[in-house]
C-alpha cells in the first residue's frame, strides 16, 4: 500500500472511530428533550429512545400519557434505523408487497419496524446512533424522528 493511502486510510479509521464515541448519555438526552418539546407542540405524547450505533439503548422517555406499547416500538425504530442504515419510512417502502425487501418485519426476531418514526443520526458521514420515536400517527412519528435527524448538529 502507497504511504500517502495507508495515511488516508487510517484518517479515515480515526474519524470514525471519534465519531462512534460521540453518542453520550448527555448528547441522547438532550436530542430527545428537543423532540418531547416538538412532541409537545404538535400535541403528541410520544415515546423517544436514542440508540448508539451498534443498536444498543442509550436513553429512552416515555412522555406522561405515552402508550405503553409505544416503548418496544420506538426502541426498535431505533435499531431499525441502525441495522439497516436508513429510516423507517424508507425501508417501508422497500418492504412493501412487490418491494425488494418485502417481509423483511419477520426478521431479527420481530424487531424490524417498517412505518416511520425511526432515524439513522450521522455525523461527518459516520453513524452514531439511531432515533426513534412513537405513539402518533405514522406522519407525526415520521416528522418527529426526521426533526430529531436534523436538529443532532443543533444539539451538540
């Protein structure tokens, strides 16, 4: 390997590697507190969990008056999103009849969601982590996580 790649090469492995160690408790906690007020605006109670970028939880709110079964919905928008390394909403669309991925919500033992609500969070093209968010419509939970995507730049 020619010096000048190999030094490309291990940039690269560094940036993504600071990157990877970005998703804090602190970082998903606030991420989350900016989409409960925007929750809260559009008159939705909504569970929002923040994964870290293997899918594993990092924080997780349940809204007072939240559904319960919200919790396993937006946990797993969230590994959704990571797994697979786009949002929910897209991959509904691959995993309708006719779609390349359909049934692909039978999988990783069940824990695939194809509605909205769930987001892959990037940083300088790498990913941190995933949010995730129910207990709306599947517009609002849609629009709810895409706000959270967007606002991550904000928020750190």
């Amino acid at each position: 390997m020619e010096n000048t790649a190999m030094e490309h090469a291990v940039r690269e492995v560094l940036r993504k590697m600071k990157a990877s160690s970005v998703m804090s408790l602190k970082l998903a906690t606030a991420l989350i507190e900016k989409v409960e007020e925007e929750a809260s605006r559009m008159g939705v109670k909504a569970v929002v969990a923040v994964s870290d970028a293997s899918g594993r939880p990092v924080a997780i709110h349940c809204m007072d008056g939240s559904y319960i079964g919200s919790f396993d919905v937006a946990l797993n928008k969230t590994y959704t999103s990571v797994a697979f390394q786009m949002s929910t909403a897209e991959l509904a669309k691959l995993a309708a009849p006719g779609g390349s991925l359909y049934g692909i919500q039978h999988t990783n033992e069940g824990k695939i969601v194809i509605f909205g609500g769930g987001e892959p969070l990037m940083l300088d093209g790498v990913m941190i982590g995933a949010v995730g968010v129910s207990g709306g419509t599947a517009e609002q939970d849609t629009k709810l996580g895409a706000y959270g995507k967007n606002i991550l730049k904000d928020v750190i």
